[in-house]
C-alpha cells in the first residue's frame, strides 16, 4: 500500500463524503452551504456546479482565508473524481474550517447524474503575490522555518553536479506553465502532488527542488512530499520569479491551443499522456493503408486522439456493402471516393488535424514516395499483394507496421518493426495461391470485428507515439469472437529472412498479382 492510499483511507475515515444529491439539495434549500470547487483553471473552465466558488487545491491554503469568511459554516469540496477534494477538505480544517465535507466522485458523478451544469467561464487569474492572509500567513510563516530552501544560483550547481540525482520539480498550474518554464523541469501541479508523484517519481532518494511562481506554494508542496517520504526534497526560494530574475535559463514550452487542451482533456489529466504526450501526438504522423474494414475504425480514434497528420490510402469508391463493416462511409457516399468520404468524416469529427488523402493503388512505383512522409504505418489492407508491399516498404525505410487482419468471426493484431522484431515474411515468405485466400466477399466478415481490431491497431499506433506500454512487437493478439477469448503467439525473427535478416540487402519490390479485391 503506497502513502497516497494510506493517507487516503485515513482521510475518508475522518471527512463526511456527501452524494452528489445531497449537494444538490443543500445548494436549493439555501441554508447557508458554500460548494468548492478545487478544481484547476483548465477543468473549471469545462463546467462547474452553479454558484460553487472556484478555489483550486494548489491555491487553497493561501487564499482561503480572503474567501471563506464563516469557520464555522457548511463548506462542500468537490474535484473532478473525489479524491483530490480530500485532501483539500484535509487542508481547510488545517486553517481552522470546522465543517468540511467532500462531495463522493466529484465533478464527475454530478454530471453523470443529471445534475445542472453552469456554462463554462473563464479562470479568476491567480497570482502568490497577493500574500496569504491569517491563518494561511501563519502557516507559511512555519513552513518557512521548517522547509529547507536553496537560492536559484545554488539550485543551478545542485543540478549540475548531480549526475541525475537531483530533479526540478515545477508546482504550478498549466496554465502557467505555458507562459515558461525552467528547462528539465518535470511538471507536476501542486493540486495533483498527493495523487501522481508515487507513480511519476518512484525514488524517493532524489533531491526534488519544488518550485512555484513566487516560492509560497511550492512550501506547502515540500511539506507534502515530505510527508510522502521525499526526505530530501527542497523549495526554490522565490520561485521561479527569482530564477528568471537572476539571470538563469528559461523557456516557453510548445503548448496546445485552448481549443486542443479543452478536447484532450482526458487525455492530459493522465500521468501516461499529460500536454507532453498529447504534443506527441499532435506531431505525429501515421498512415493508414486503407479507408475500409480495419482503416475505419483505425483512422477514426487516431483522428479523435489528435494524431497531428493522418494520411489515407485507397483507391476504392464506396459501394453499399462496405457499410455493414466500414464507419467512416454513409449511405449518401455511395459512389463517392473512400479517400473523400475518410476526409469528411474525419474533418468533422476533429478539424484541428490534417488529414492528407492519397486516391491511388498502392505499388511498387509509388510506395517509397508515400511511405518516406510519415512515421507509423497501420495496415489495413485485404489483399496479400499489398500486404507483402507495405511489408516489404516498412523494412526497407526502418518504420514500425501496424498489422491487423481478419476473416469471419477472427481477427489478429500485431506490430512488425524492423530491427526490433519479425516482419511479416518471417512468418510467410510468399503469398499463398489465389485458391488458398478467399475474399470477405466470399468468406464473410461479421461487422463489428473490425471495429475491434482495427480499434487495438490504433491503440498501438498510440503506444508507440507516446513511447508506452508492451508493444505487440513479436507477439501475435489473436481473437475469436464466437468463443469472446484473446489468445497470444509468439512470434520470432527469421534469421534467414530475405528482406529482414542482419546484413542483407534490401532485394526490392514484387507487384504480386491481386487475391482479394473487397
């Protein structure tokens, strides 16, 4: 059991966790309730419960005191999820707040539950400079006794000679992040400290020097990780204002725009993607190859997850039967090109991202040029011909192949990555004859299945921008969808293999004749 779960546990002993519903009837009968919301700026500007006073819990013991008059009367917490708005209930009755509840899952169940919403609005601008107040002056008045501080300039020598033993760790809030930065810093805001910093930094050995915009918060953020067990964790006196001041290295991240950080974020709230990881999408570039069964649903969520460039391959109108199993296709399409009917979709779906269509057959003549523009390819083709070629194409230029393939009610997902694992004729030299490959025409595909698929392709896809997870790299993901079971091979490279083996040359293309023309 890590401290976070001890603390927590303990906390939901002490604090009186109120339904969302009860909140709800507390706020209309008008007895004298004040909501909290603790919620940072970019969740707050998401919604908020009506005439809940906006107080984020990295802000929370400064500014207190200059908003919540009445020790004595009701207060109601709320995050997004429940969690962190125990910690601030925690924190207030620290300040002498004798009646504090949380509101049990957050922000979140209100809204799950049909409760109003009021329209989103701006953030107040927050500033450190604008001093605590009573009770909060007094705790920072302790804290700065007890917290231990190292100046900018000796922060700077710390870091220099620590071999990676020492690690700045920037408290504030995204927003502002945005207006700079000291460069290295790992970013984790105040409000989020108690739930993240066990997963994001396990040694508990290192020298963590917090530092906040003018070095207030970021005492209350040395007090918790001390309390967490970071003994050797320090505050940046006078923040990072004094860092700026004196001289020292800084600079203004690449951010996302308001719009993106609003549509990302659930993704950015976790610690496996953050604004980082979504930056890393927003750059990537991946191609599907194929706007059908597999391309579908793949292009789809990696169009909605906000892959920076999506490229699209296919040569294909689109004909009625391709809607039983193809998404990104409508009945009024009927006729039209799949590349023009994946651009629409897509565009519409995310318009912030740049959907790049080639409407032409995939070949040996053509397949260096399309492939060299992107990073990642996700196959979801249905012909062994092209198959073969996009293969063929990804060992030659060192990119990792997305493979997913699926007939009736079975399909299978792995990723063929040069230099890391087998390709895909390690595991078949050639292509089988004609007789042996039936088409979807003539075998059949129940339509959901690719949408199962072609959905794990992306997920990998994903993985390998965020540079997370187990990859499928010589692993074969196969599922049966009658029998609802997910079984596993393992693959291996052949060393022997004409195209992929160490030390051999690459022996070019084959234009294989067609198998399957669904």
């Amino acid at each position: 059991m890590s401290v976070k779960d001890d603390w927590q546990r303990k906390l939901r002993s002490e604090i009186s966790e109120v339904a969302p519903e009860a909140v709800a009837d507390a706020l209309q009968s008008g007895k004298g309730v004040t909501v909290v919301d603790v919620r940072e700026g970019e969740e707050y500007r998401q919604g908020r419960i009506p005439g809940a006073l906006h107080l984020p819990r990295g802000f929370l013991e400064i500014e207190a005191p200059s908003k919540l008059g009445d020790r004595k009367g009701r207060i109601i917490a709320y995050c997004a999820g429940g969690v962190r708005s125990l910690f601030a209930a925690e924190a207030l009755r620290k300040l002498g707040y004798t009646n504090v509840e949380s509101m049990a899952g957050g922000f979140g169940r209100w809204k799950a539950n049909g409760h109003p919403i009021a329209e989103p609005e701006p953030a107040p601008r927050r500033s450190e400079a604008d001093g605590a107040k009573g009770p909060s002056a007094e705790w920072v008045a302790r804290l700065q006794k007890e917290v231990p501080a190292i100046s900018p300039v000796e922060a700077r020598k710390v870091l220099e000679a620590s071999n990676g033993s020492a690690l700045l760790l920037d408290v504030r809030e995204s927003d502002e992040l945005r207006e700079g930065r000291i460069p290295g810093a790992v970013h984790l805001p105040r409000g989020f400290l108690e739930l993240k910093v066990e997963a994001m930094l396990p040694d508990r050995g290192l020298k963590l020097i917090a530092y906040s915009t003018d070095g207030t918060r970021s005492l209350f953020a040395v007090d918790t990780l001390r309390r967490m067990g970071y003994a050797n964790a320090v505050t940046l006196a006078g923040g990072y204002t004094a860092w700026a001041k004196a001289g020292l290295p800084t600079e203004v991240p690449e951010g996302l725009t308001a719009r993106e950080r609003e549509r990302y974020m659930r993704h950015i709230t976790m610690d496996e993607v953050g604004e980082a990881g979504q930056l890393r999408l927003k750059k990537a570039r991946v191609l599907c190859i194929g706007a059908g069964g597999l391309g579908s649903p793949s292009a789809y969520y990696l169009a909605a997850a906000g892959v920076g460039t999506l490229g699209i391959i296919d040569f294909d109108v689109v004909d009625r039967t391709n809607l039983q199993r193809q998404i990104l296709h409508s009945d009024d399409r009927i006729g039209m090109k799949k590349t023009e009917s994946a651009r629409r979709t897509l565009e519409a779906l995310n318009p912030d991202i740049r959907i790049v269509t080639h409407d032409e057959r995939l070949s040996s003549a053509n397949i260096d040029a399309i492939v060299s523009g992107y990073e990642i390819i996700v196959d979801g083709c249905d012909n062994f011909p092209t198959r073969y070629l996009v293969n063929d194409a990804c060992v030659k230029h060192g990119k990792p192949n997305v493979h997913g393939s699926i007939y009736r009610f079975d399909g299978q997902v792995t990723v063929f990555w040069p230099g890391k694992g087998p390709c895909y004729r390690c595991l078949y030299p050639e292509p089988p004859p004609p007789e042996m490959a039936p088409s979807c025409a003539e075998a059949g595909v129940l339509g959901v299945l690719p949408g199962i698929i072609g959905s794990l392709e992306a997920m990998e896809a994903i993985k390998i921008v965020l540079e997370r997870g187990d990859l499928l790299v010589g692993r074969l993901l196969i599922y049966d969808a009658l029998e609802a079971r997910f079984r596993e091979l393992k693959l291996r490279r052949d060393p022997n293999c004409a195209y992929c083996a160490p030390g051999r040359v690459f022996p070019g293309y084959t234009d294989y004749n067609q198998f399957c023309g669904v």
